[in-house]
C-alpha cells in the first residue's frame, strides 16, 4: 500500500500538495478576517455575514464552467491563474489598509473575486492529482488533501486573529504571500498537465455532457441525492450545538479549544484514512461514514457542554476523511480522464448547494423546537439521509481499492 513517505518521493505531487496547502491557509485566515473586517468598518452583522457569503457565492458561480475549462486547457495554467489572481486581489485590500482607503464594496468586491478563484482552482486541481499521481496512490494522495483541510481549518482562525489584532490588513498581506508562494511552487510541477486536445469549441455542450455522465452513473446519482442533503443537516447539528453553547454562556475559549479539539481528530482521520481504506470494502466505509453521526446526536442533546460537543465531533469526523477520500478516490479512477474536470465539478456543486442553508435550518429548529429537539430532529434527518447510501446496492457492494483498481468492478454508463 503507498503510504505517505513514498508518496512524497512523487515530486510534481509534493509540489502540487504544498503549492496548495500554503493558499489553503492563506485563505482560511482571510475568509476567518473578512467578516472582523467587515464588522469593524460598519458595525453591521450583516455586512459581516455578506462578505462570507459573497465569497461562497463566488465559488458555486465558477465550478461547472471550471470543470470544463480543466477538461479543455492546461490545469497547471489555470491553478496558476487562480492563485495569481488571489494574489493580486489580496494585495490591492493590503494597499488600500495601508493608506487608509479600504471600503466596503472594495472589500466585498475582494471576496468575490477570490471566490471565483478558489472555484477555477478546485476542478483544475483534481484533474492534475489524477495525472501526477498512480491509481494505487490516489487514496493516500486524496488523505493528503484531507489533512490538508483540516491543518488550515485548526490554524486559520487563530492565525488570522493574531494577523487582524496587529492591522485590519495584516490577514491579507498574509493571504497575497501565500498565493504568491503557491503560484511559484506551482510552477515546479513537470508533468504535462494539458488536456487532451479537442478541435471544436463547444462549452455548453461540454457542460451538459459532463452533468449527463454523473447522473447516468449509478453510484453517481445516488451520491449527488445523498451529500447534498448530508452537508445539509450534519452543519446544521454543529450550528445548533454552537449555537446552544454559546446561549449557555461558555466563554469563547472554551469554544475555541472545542475546535481545535475538532481539527486535531480531523488530521489524525486523515493520517489514518489509507489504513482504513485499504482494509475496508470502499461501499461499508462510505455507509459507515454515513451512519457515524447519528449516534453522536445522543450525548448533544443530552448533554449541553463544550466536551460533549468536542467528543461527538471529534469521533465523526474521524472516520470523515477516509469515507471522502475512499469514495473520491474510486470515482477518480472510474471517471474518464476527459471527464474529470467537470464530473468533480459537478459532484462539488452539488454537495454545496444547501451548505448555506444549514445555519438557517438551525436557527429555526432552535427557535421553534427548543435545544435537545432540534438536535434530536437533525439526528433523525442524518439518519433518513444515510439510507440513500445504505439501500443503494451500488453503493454497498464497492468492494476494496485492491479489487476496483484491477478493474474487476464495471465503471461502464449506460448509454
């Protein structure tokens, strides 16, 4: 089994991986400081709140026409575009802080900016791992990318408060610095990442043949029913754990250490996700994974603490990264590499669609049932979520990667 050590004698990877974890970071930091920015130039939650959503706006707008963009051009090119243009942008916020000329709508204008940076980035990247990378190395390759997000989440928001107690524009210097530094270690990458080359010039019909591949796709379909709806009531369980912490009256630190908490168990899944993946049926890993928060509902809404909320999150999203990088890896290995760019794309799209919905949901399930049953109506919502996974046979029945990287598993659409 590759493991992480080999993993990293793969050159133009460890470019790639580290080319991204640094702007990962960056960006965790900025998205941490913008809506502190926003707050403190108009003393407006809402204001605060626009600039969050304006950047998540931004990313959904650009993913499916970026999946085509990484099926038809060079992906190192448009990595590099992303995080030269987050550079860029990054660097004007840190210009105007300095002389005193921030706004508001150059403020927000940043986050779109960046958002539909983030959006290029993320299908181009996918179709390049699956490039520099064997089809034995794509689990531990994806458990990288896990870890990945998990180390900026727990360092982002501490870093980009200490970066916004120095200047309003300190996160942002630090963002341009790291996409900076990840356009330049993007550059080292020596694979050729072009794609195959195509005479006509015909983007929607790329597009819908991208989203027509998915959903044709068995396993496909059901996962684009399944994470939208996942995504949806899982966030929504932490949002009101949070948010009855926080009405409890828990100081912030206590909060704070319960996601570090969180992050730490978040990295440790990942370093562990190719053992796990390796040893379990990729179709059980993905219903374990699907199953494993409904339990943890129990203590939530028994028990209104910062350690019950650090334990129940802490033992879900250990198993989180090896259910995401098992079912990634498989549907990497099955999707044609013409295809890629727009079927991750498409499957992202999706999968985000009702995250914004979640603090919503969980703002009203508080008001109106009250903490314990909120949370005892989001654990039954998971569960109904998990049997989409669980009564779907082409879900049950993946076998290990040992077994679908021989091709012994059909990955053939129905015309």
């Amino acid at each position: 089994m590759p493991t992480y050590r080999s993993l990293a004698h793969n050159r133009d990877f460890t470019a790639l991986w580290i080319g991204a974890t640094v702007s990962e970071l960056g960006s965790r930091v900025s998205t941490f400081a913008m809506p502190l920015v926003a707050y403190a130039m108009t003393g407006s939650a809402f204001w605060a709140a626009t600039a969050e959503a304006v950047y998540l706006g931004g990313l959904l707008l650009t993913l499916l026409p970026a999946g085509v963009l990484a099926d038809r051009c060079d992906r190192r090119l448009l990595m590099r575009a992303s995080h030269g243009t987050g550079a860029v942008v990054y660097a004007s916020l840190v210009v105007a802080g300095v002389l005193g000329s921030l706004t508001l709508p150059h403020l927000l204008g940043a986050a779109l900016l960046t958002g539909l940076a983030a959006g290029l980035f993320q299908p181009a990247e996918t179709s390049a791992i699956r490039t520099v990378v064997s089809t034995e190395e794509l689990p531990t390759a994806l458990s990288q990318q896990q870890a990945r997000k998990h180390v900026a989440g727990l360092l982002g928001g501490p870093l980009g408060g200490a970066l916004f107690g120095i200047a309003r524009w300190a996160p942002f210097a630090g963002d341009a610095i790291s996409y900076a530094a990840g356009w330049l270690l993007l550059g080292r990458i020596r694979a050729d990442l072009a794609a195959p080359r195509r005479s006509d010039a015909r983007p929607v019909r790329d597009l819908r043949e991208g989203v027509r591949f998915t959903w044709h796709h068995p396993l496909f379909r059901v996962l684009l029913l399944w994470t939208p709806l996942v995504n949806l009531t899982v966030n929504a369980l932490f949002f009101v754990a949070l948010l009855r912490l926080i009405s409890a009256g828990f100081p912030a630190w206590q909060i704070g250490l319960v996601e570090a908490v969180i992050g730490c168990c978040g990295i440790l899944g990942a370093l562990a996700a190719p053992w796990l993946i390796e040893r379990l049926p990729t179709g059980h890993l993905t219903v374990l994974v699907a199953w494993s928060f409904v339990p943890l509902a129990v203590p939530l809404a028994l028990w209104n603490h910062p350690i019950a909320m650090a334990g129940a999150a802490s033992i879900g999203l250990f198993l989180n990264p090896a259910g995401n990088a098992g079912i990634g890896a498989y549907r990497m290995a099955i999707t044609p590499p013409e295809l890629l760019g727009r079927v991750q794309s498409a499957m992202q799209f999706v999968s985000m669609l009702a995250m914004p919905l979640a603090p919503i949901v969980a703002g009203g399930l508080l008001a109106i049932l009250g903490g314990r049953d909120a949370v005892l109506a989001l654990a039954a919502l998971t569960a109904a979520s998990a049997l989409i996974p669980t009564c779907a046979r082409t879900v049950r029945t993946l076998p290990r990667p040992d077994r679908w990287r021989t091709g012994e598993v059909p990955s053939a659409v129905p015309a």
